[in-house]
C-alpha cells in the first residue's frame, strides 16, 4: 500500500510538478510581504482608520480598524524616550548652564533696540504728551540710549537666574509629548531612521525564511496532501518569519563567540550598529523635536510658564526703576507720582510682553551654546549594550505578539489561496 503511495507521487505530471517546486518560492513571497505588512502596520496608518465601535484605550486594533502601534502610543513611547535621555543622556541645568548671559545679551541686542525705542516712545506719549513732545530730541535720545545701556546687565541678571532655575521653568517630557502626539510622524521619524538598515533586514529576513519554510512545506504537502496544510503553513511562516527577523536584531544583546575551529563573533544586528545610530538619533532629535524654537517656545507656553514670567517680572521691575530714574524728578514734576507709577509699570509690563517675540535672535546662539546634538550622541555612544538596546526595542517590544500573530493571520490567509489557486 505504502509502495503504491509513493509510485503514484513519483509519477506525478510535469504539470502537478511545477506547482510543487514553486511552493518555496510562493512561501518565501509570503514571509516577504508579511513582515512588510507589519512594518507598515507599525507606523501607519497615523490615525485610526476603520470604524471605531470598540476599542481599548492605547491599543492600535479596534473592532474593526487599525491605527499604526507608534502613532497609537505616541505620548508613552515619548516620554519613555524622554525618560531615557534625561536619565542617561542629557542633564538639562548641565545643558542650559552653557548659555553665557554676556553673548546671550550681545545677539539679543537688535531687538531690544527696536523694542525700547517703540515701548519708551509710545509711553512717554500716552502719559505726558506735552512734556515728552517739547522735550529736546537728544534728551528724548538719550532715555532711549539710558535703556539700551542697562539691558545688558538687565539680560545677564536674568539669564544667570534663568540657567539657575531651568528645572523650575522648563519642562522638557511634556514639550516632547506635546508636539510628538500633535505631530506623530516624528517619532516615526526618529524610529525610522534609527532602525532603517534593521527594517531592511526585516523585510528581506522574511523571503530567504520563507523560502526554507517553504521547502519543508513542499516536502510534507508532497506526502501528505491534505488541505489544511498549506493554510497551516502559511500561519507558521507568517509568525516564524517576523519572529525570527525580530530576535536576529537584538538578541544577543552582547557579543557572542560561536567558535567552530575558527571563533565567530555575533551580536544582535542594531546592537552592532551602536555608534551610525547615535548619531543619527542624535541628529534627528535636536533638528526635529528638541530644537531651540521648541525649548523657548515650550517655556513660554508650557505649564511651567508661570515660574518663568514670575522670574522675568522681578528682574523686569529692578530694569524699569533703573531706566526711569533719571526722569523720575521732571517727570512726578510735570504729571505727579501717580502717573509716574503708572508709566513705570507700563514699561514694566510692555517689556515683559514685548520680550519674548524678540527671543528668536538668540536662536543661533543658543543652538550652539547647548550643543545638544554632540552631547546626546556621545553619550548614547557611551551607553552599555543593554541601555542602548532600550533605544528601539521598545517600539516593538510591547506588541511584539500583536505583529507575530498578524504575520500568521495574513499567512494563513495566503495559504488558503495557495491551495485553491494551484491545487
């Protein structure tokens, strides 16, 4: 009986034949396009897309939809990604204390000229017309030239108090989440660059498995023909192909030596590529996320930004008292102390508002000053094996079983058409 089995198989057509000998190649197809589709699946869709009848918070599948797994926890992996460069990469009062309060004052300049010149004219006019308009130009100058010449040391002072209270006034985890949940292509972007050889890899991993996957596939469908082989084969070259691809790349997470008369040395493929990735991590992060626009911009608007016009009104006021006292006698003379009182707190409260939209021309040096790009990247470089396999594992490691499984899924369903089309 056996005999006649293997007769009958052995004697199959040219034409059953070929359909048997591109099995590995339909298999090695499979593994492609599975693990392609789940690298896709893990940065898109952005949003969710499908209908959103249930769906568990912070989870990517819905009832009937899906929304990329980054996207989906953009504000965790964030802040986990934050966690990891405050606690081993950067220390911000470090960082800020580069900032020198002279140079700083020194690049602030044109706009503070432009600034006091249109806050101390405007005023003037408003609280003592007459006077202000019968004063000589050069003494009228020469209030202006007053201001400019005390705003350095009104600059340097709050700098010094600015480095000194960093913590206090800048909060570098929300801003991150902030603009990476408004803006969620930039954690893919810091992903996708960071990992973009070991996506590769993924991807091409998931033809040349299949394909072994397919041989062992051919061989078990040519003695066994029954029809729930071929789906069942597709599931397991579906979760094998990304399972594997995915271990390849971080595991081990230090160097191994296999040694076979002559010693192998191997290590987990992102793990090898610690230095290339630092810098691009570096890189992308200062350029796109942790620019100097977004660190103002984050302490003038962020929950801190009360501490910061707190610290601004003190040094504000010390300011107007020494620019307004030279005129404080012709002044409380020509309109009374009441409205000198007034006039000063204008100036007080005009020069608080007005300054932050002059901030921008500190921008180019305080891009340099910080150096965040050359700090993060050195450091990241001086991280242990297993730290920095926290770089990107993460993005995959919570839902590793999500896209396994949806590699078998899509692999069974290929299998299903597998066996209908050629069989």
């Amino acid at each position: 009986m056996g005999n006649t089995f293997f007769t009958m198989k052995v004697g199959i057509s040219n034409d059953e034949l070929w359909k048997f000998l591109i099995m590995p190649f339909m298999s090695g197809l499979v593994g492609y396009g599975t693990n392609w589709l789940a690298l896709k699946m893990t940065f898109y869709p952005l949003e969710f897309v499908g209908l959103e009848l249930v769906r568990f918070r912070d989870q990517p599948l819905g009832l009937f939809g899906w929304q990329g797994i980054i996207p989906t926890k953009a504000a965790k992996m964030a802040g986990d990604a934050t966690d990891l460069m405050t606690s081993k990469l950067i220390n911000v009062k470090q960082v800020f204390s580069r900032l020198e309060p002279e140079k700083f004052s020194a690049v602030m300049e044109p706009g503070l000229i432009t600034m006091m010149d249109t806050i101390i004219n405007e005023t003037a006019k408003k609280y003592m017309p007459t006077i202000w308009e019968f004063l000589p130009e050069g003494v009228r100058d020469e209030c202006v030239l007053k201001a400019l010449e005390e705003s350095p040391k009104f600059l340097t002072g709050f700098m010094d108090d600015v480095k000194e209270h960093i913590d206090d006034i800048f909060d570098l985890k929300t801003m991150v989440i902030e603009h990476c949940v408004a803006n969620k292509q930039l954690l893919n972007n810091v992903f996708m660059n960071c990992g973009d050889k070991e996506f590769v890899f993924i991807e091409r991993s998931g033809f040349y498995f299949g394909f072994l996957f397919g041989l062992i596939q051919m061989g078990i469908y040519f003695a066994y023909t029954a029809s729930w082989v071929l789906p069942a084969f597709g599931f397991l070259v579906g979760i094998a192909t990304n399972w594997i691809a995915l271990k390849i790349i971080f595991l081990p997470i230090e160097p191994k030596k296999l040694c076979f008369g002559q010693c192998l040395e191997f290590q987990g493929l992102f793990l090898k590529r610690q230095d290339a990735v630092s810098e691009v991590f570096a890189k992308v992060n200062t350029q796109q996320i942790l620019t100097t626009e977004n660190m103002w911009t984050a302490i003038l608007t962020g929950p801190k930004k009360d501490n910061f016009f707190d610290l601004l009104r003190a040094h504000t006021l010390i300011f107007t008292e020494n620019l307004a006292g030279g005129l404080k006698p012709v002044v409380v003379a020509g309109v009374g102390a009441e409205k000198f009182t007034q006039m000063k707190d204008e100036i007080a409260q005009r020069t608080m508002d007005e300054l932050p939209n002059n901030i921008h021309y500190s921008y180019e040096y305080s891009t340099q000053a910080l150096d965040m790009e050359r700090t993060i990247c050195k450091a990241m470089k001086g991280l242990s094996s297993a730290e920095f396999e926290g770089v990107l594992h993460p993005v995959f490691e919570e839902d590793e079983f999500k896209l396994i499984l949806v590699g078998g899924v899509l692999g069974a369903g290929v299998g299903v058409v597998q066996l209908f089309a050629l069989f």
